[in-house]
C-alpha cells in the first residue's frame, strides 16, 4: 500500500490518478473534504503514524518544507512508524537543505528519501504530465519510478539528495520571471494600442514563443486568474531561491525584483490568483488592461 499525504490543488488530482491506475492508498489531509473526495474514489484514510506503519512507500506533496519536517518527525509523525526499507518521496517545493535535513534523518534509520518536486501546475496533475525532477539515491528512485510513470511524462533523477529541489527552484526563477516579461510586455502592447491577441499570434511562432507564453497569455486576455499554480505557491517558491541564493552566494538580481513584484502582489490581495496574474502588477504600473478588444484601431 501507498501512503499519500497532501490533497490539494496538485495532491488530489494525482492521488486520484494512482487509484485510476489501481495503487492501493491510505491517504490523509487536513482538508477533510478533500480526503471525503479521495476516499469515495477507492482510497483509505489513515494517521501520519498509520500511513507508516501500513505502508512501504509515502508520497507527501504539502506547501513548505516545515510541513513536511512536522508530518516526518513530529510526535507521532510518518517516521515514528515507517518501517527500515520503506521509501519516502516528497514532491513538494521546499529548499535542498531542507531536503537533505530529511535525508539524513532517514537514511540514519533505513529509510530511503527522494525530493521530487513537479512542474505542470494542476493541468498537469490532473493529466498525469508533470514534469518530475528527482534527487535521491538511484535505488530509492528506481523504486519509485512506476508510480512517477503514472504522475508524470518524465522523470529525471538529477543526483543526489537536494537535486531535485534545486532542479525545482531552477525551473521556477524561469517560470516566473518568464510570466513577468511576457507581462511587461503585452502591457507595452496593450498601452499602444495594438490587439493582444493579434500581438501573441504574431510572436508565438517565432523565437519569442514558449511554453510559458502559449500558457498565460490566452489566460491573460480572457481576464482568467483562476490558479492552476497560485501566486502564493510561486511567492514562497521565490522566496526559497532567494535564501538558497543567498547561502550560496549567488547574485540573482532579476529574481530579487521578481520577489519584491510577488511581495506588492500580496499587499494588493492577489495571492490566490494564477501566477499569470502577475501581469497586474504592471497593468497597475501603465494603468491599462491586457484583455481581448472588439476591434484594432491603426497606431
């Protein structure tokens, strides 16, 4: 049996792809809502400690590394049961050290530990695509690789413990501080007059397209900020690279301004809100909306 511990935007679509697939769970959460839904669709629900003392592979995915170290740990946590041989996989976002800090706690008892974090926000969860970026040892990894086939479309392992939460915030200073260049600049456009629509066309073919920009923009125009990646998720994901920069000594100059534009975000009550809607903080700035026009006029 598989353990599953974290039911929310990204945990409850992949706990239910696992049961799809036919992975016997015990899951749990502190939405019970959520864990009601998960266990209507097949699973069982159990305690941290009888997640670990039932099952021989976890898999937690909650917001902060904290969390994690609190479900692990605590008084009656995963690891006060887990059984000398089980596997942990966290694919959660959390920083390396705290990963490692995980690691080495197990290791010290005989339990493997994969950071694991994704990409592909709640689209890719519900699809079964993210995109999984894995630190651990390769025995650990191989372990758990029938179930990252079933989460994902790829999954890489990276190196060792922490590779994969570097990998993570990697991926989220481009992300990131992608949405926010689209964002200045389809505000440009928008402020000039030019149809946004039109503009995105025009570009996404050429160098300028991405991912990112087939993504968010579509969203943008049609004034769609429902999360499928939360600008609270990306604002303690920056946060994290900016400590972890810090430590390192590396200067991240544009991801440091990103950070202070989440920040201004979050004062203005849009922490809910899709990472696309990072476009507001310059819509605010140029005092225009970047949204879908009835007709284009010559400029």
């Amino acid at each position: 049996m598989v353990g599953f511990i974290g039911l929310g935007i990204m945990g409850r679509p992949m706990a239910k792809n696992l049961l799809k697939a036919g992975i016997d769970l015990m899951v749990t959460d502190l939405n019970k809502e959520a864990v009601a839904d998960v266990v209507a669709a097949g699973a069982k629900e159990g305690s941290y400690a009888k997640i670990g003392e039932m099952c021989d592979t976890v898999i937690i995915i909650v917001p902060t590394g904290a969390i994690v170290q609190s479900i692990l740990f605590d008084e009656n946590g995963v690891a006060s049961t887990i059984k000398p041989g089980s596997v942990i996989c966290d694919m959660s976002s959390v920083t390396p050290v705290e990963s490692k800090q995980c690691y080495e706690k197990l290791k010290a008892s005989g339990v493997g530990f994969v950071d694991a974090p994704v990409s592909g926000g709640e689209p890719g969860a519900i699809a079964g695509t993210l995109a999984i970026m894995a630190g651990g040892d390769q025995e650990d990894f191989d372990r758990m690789r029938k179930y990252f086939d079933i989460l994902g479309s790829s999954a890489l392992l990276i190196g060792g413990s922490g590779s994969g939460s570097v990998t993570k915030l990697a991926n989220q200073i481009i992300v990131n501080n992608t949405i926010a260049v689209v964002s200045e600049a389809f505000v440009l456009a928008a402020k000039a007059g030019a149809d946004p629509v039109k503009v995105y066309e025009a570009i996404r073919g050429g160098l300028a397209g991405s991912a990112v920009l087939d993504a968010k923009v579509p969203m943008i125009v049609d004034r769609n900020f429902k999360p499928g990646g939360p600008i609270r998720i990306n604002h303690k994901d920056i946060k994290n690279v900016v400590n972890t920069a810090h430590e390192l000594d590396v200067p991240i100059p544009y991801t440091a301004q990103l950070y202070e534009i989440l920040q201004t975000l979050k004062i203005h009550g849009h922490m809910e809100d899709d990472h696309g809607g990072i476009v507001q903080y310059f819509e605010k700035l140029a005092d225009i909306e970047v949204k879908k026009v009835e007709s284009q006029e010559e400029f």
